[in-house]
C-alpha cells in the first residue's frame, strides 16, 4: 500500500458521519458532548464520529469545567453600580485631602499659594 495518497492528518481529519469533512465547530463539539453526558457510550460515538475517546474526554471535561466556572460568577447587581459610585467618592475626597495638605505645608511654612485663575 503506497503511503503518497495518505495525508499526513488523516486520522485526525476523518470524515465525520455528517459527511463533512475536518476540524469540528463549537456547536458540534457541543452536541457531542451532550450525547455523552446524555448516557451514550464513549466508544460507540467515537467511532461515529471519528475522533479519539480522549478526544471526546476532553471536550466533556472543558465543556463542565466552563460551565461550573459560568456558575461561580455572580450576575452584577445595584451593589456593584454602589461600589462603583463609592469608589469615585473615596478618589474625590483623597485628592480634596491632598490638596489642602499641601495647602497648610505651604501656609505653615510661609510660602505663598499660587495665584488662582479666574473661573470666567
């Protein structure tokens, strides 16, 4: 048997049992999983579809792990909006103590302010 008419990626790119052939999108890896997690049995939809049980393994584990990671995140809620709005206070007040700390160093130590611009 002459190997020059085997691509190199072959196995890797069979056929699936849709008749399309290479890489698999998010939404078939997806079904696949679900198959799985359905109760079909490893090695039967490996064959089916033509990818190795590791293969399939290792989408079922990124495909729980991703969704117990979504399941850890808290939705934004009105205390996230007053964080947010506290936080700005805490920067306004910090730079208004700044600002008169430097202005009582400079008026302890009887150097002159400087001149303020018009606000017009």
């Amino acid at each position: 048997m002459s190997r020059s008419n085997v691509h190199p990626r072959s196995a890797a790119t069979a056929e699936p049992a849709t008749g399309r052939r290479g890489r698999f999108s998010a939404p078939r890896k997806t079904q696949a999983v679900l198959r799985l997690l359905k109760g079909e049995d490893l090695e039967a939809l490996s064959r089916e579809l033509k990818v190795t049980a590791a293969t399939l393994s290792q989408w079922r584990e990124a495909f729980l792990a991703a969704g117990q990671a979504s399941l850890k995140s808290r939705p934004a809620d009105e205390r996230d909006e007053q964080i947010h709005r506290l936080k700005a206070k805490v920067g306004e007040m910090t730079m208004a103590v700044e600002l008169l700390n430097e202005k009582i160093d400079r008026m302890e130590n009887h150097v002159p302010l400087p001149a303020r611009r018009s606000k017009r």
